[in-house]
C-alpha cells in the first residue's frame, strides 16, 4: 500500500457502507447507507445518540470491523479488496487507536507501553526505545517513563496511550471517547494535545465523542442518527 494517487482525493471515503448484526427478528442495522469523505489533516467529531452508529463506524474505519455492504477507500484504496495480513499492515503502519479505557499494559512502564507498536513492526530495540522517549516527551511525560498505569493518574495513562498511537507517526488517529473517564481540566488538556498534533504534525483525527465541549475542538462536525449522517458542518467554534 502506497500513499500515491492525486492529492485531491480524500484520505478516507465511505460510499453507501451498511453494518448489520444478526439475522431474522434480531437483526440490528447499525449503519444504514453511510457516506462520508475525511481529507488528509482533517479534525473530525463524530456525535450522536447510543445506538446512532458512530462507534461502529468508526470502527470501520478503523478496519476493526468490515462493512456488510458499501465501499470504504482508503487513500484511493478499496479496504474490503485487502487480505487479513494486508489490513493488519494498514493498521499497523497507518493508523493509531485511543480509547476510553486507555487498554494499557498493566504490569509494563509507560516506556515499554508505547514500544508495542514497534515490536509489532519489527523496529530494533534501540530505535524503538529512542523513539518511545520521544512520543513520551511529546505528551508531557518526560521523567514517568519508567513508571506503570497504576502509578499513573487517569490523564497521564491516557497521555501514554496518545504517546503509543502516534509513536508510529499514523496517517489517522482514531479516538474512541478520548475524554470519557477524565475530569474536566484533564479532558481539556487531552484535547489540547490532540489538536496540537493535529495542527503541527497534520495528524487527521478522527474522534467520536458524545460532549460538545470536547467535540468544540474538532474542524468538523458529523452527527448521526439511526445509522445515517444526519449532518455534516465545519466548526465555526473550534477552540
């Protein structure tokens, strides 16, 4: 998978893409139709209701879940056309995940959490340890690197899972409910250092949330409802 083709085209484009979960009287359409382009630097909110289908497409996006039918391109490439190996190779080396609940490693230092990704690629140790120290510093952690969840408040551990997604230097960063277990002045602060990797690394951010506070951060917008895009609107608040 190459990064070439016309830089017109978006990162990320979705086209007609539908998500159903059983069958009979217990089937479930999670997404309905779902049309949607992200461009290469992009911030974008996804909101919505529980159940409205922002999760799941994120998911998809993520290539954590596949569509039931519809199109997903990924710099002008049809995911659902990729091998099992093939997709692993895009997550591995084209996108970066935070979650809600941080999923760190509970009995490994911070330094050795964001390693993971690279001991994934193949990375020798030593870039591998230089480059974790980088990304820790880039969060705010210099001097914790050594340190395990447990001895992390809730906003360090996410820190280091921001430090671990970008680590790899990925084309997309999805984040799940980034903020969704910290307080307000930690949500704030975790946003701030989304939005500076956004705007000076050119990151594209891809973030489902359900607070408007934190959705304020984001260039775009992009609600849904009942499994469809019910808007799609740059941010004239954007923080």
């Amino acid at each position: 998978m190459t990064n070439s083709g016309a830089t017109d085209k978006p990162l990320i484009k979705l086209e007609g893409v539908t998500k159903v979960y059983g069958t009979g009287a217990a089937i479930m359409r999670a997404l309905r139709g779902v049309d949607l382009c992200i461009n290469k630097g992009d911030f974008v909110a996804v909101m919505g209701p529980s159940g409205s289908g922002k999760s799941t497409c994120l998911n998809v996006l993520g290539c954590l879940d596949t569509p039931t039918s519809g199109a997903y391109h990924f710099h002008g490439i049809e995911v659902g056309s990729l091998s099992r190996d093939q997709l692993a190779r895009l997550r591995r080396h084209y996108l970066g995940f935070v979650f809600q609940g941080y999923n760190l490693l509970s009995r490994t230092s911070a330094l050795e959490n964001v390693e993971l990704p690279m001991i994934y690629r193949g990375m020798p140790a030593g870039e591998r340890r230089r480059n974790a120290l980088q990304a820790l510093e880039a969060v705010g952690l210099n001097g914790w690197e050594h340190h395990s969840p447990s001895e992390l408040s809730g906003g360090q551990q996410q820190r280091v899972a921001i430090a671990r997604a970008i680590v790899t230097s990925p084309d997309v960063l999805m984040a799940d409910e980034p903020t969704g277990n910290l307080d307000t002045a930690r949500s704030r602060e975790i946003m701030e250092l989304l939005t500076s990797f956004n705007q000076e690394q050119g990151i594209t951010i891809v973030m489902v949330t359900h607070e408007a506070e934190m959705a304020a951060y984001a260039k775009r917008i992009v609600r849904f409802i009942d499994g469809v895009v019910e808007s799609d609107k740059q941010n004239g608040d954007v923080v």
